[in-house]
C-alpha cells in the first residue's frame, strides 16, 4: 500500500481529505436532495484531485471511478 510510503506531512494532508469525504457523506440521508447530493459529490471529488496531487500512486488505489 502506496500510504505507508507518504511522509508524515503527506499523510496528515490524505488523512484530513479522507476524514472530510467521510464526514460529508455521513451528512447524507434519504432526505437529502438532489441538489444536496451533487453538492457532496463535487465537494468529494475535489477533496479526490487533492488526494491525487499528494500522491499520485495512492489515489490510484483508492480511486472507485465515481464520476
């Protein structure tokens, strides 16, 4: 696993993204709007890029394909 590789800087930066997607989507419900929904998944995919700057090869293994 490409995590165990990042430097301390570099996985408090992925860990902080990760805790942020997680914490969004917990933010969900079957109350939640459309609007709501594609807000979160935008909201998520930047937090992805950020992820992917960081480092490139564990991106790679998180990356589930959502568009």
């Amino acid at each position: 696993m490409y995590y165990t590789k990042l430097n301390k800087k570099e996985k408090f930066q992925v860990d902080v993204l990760l805790h942020l997607n997680t914490a969004l989507t917990s933010e969900l419900g079957t109350d939640s709007t459309n609007d709501e929904r594609k807000f979160i998944k935008a909201l998520r995919r930047d937090n992805l890029r950020k992820i992917k700057e960081i480092s490139p090869a564990f991106y790679k293994e998180i990356d589930d394909g959502e568009r």
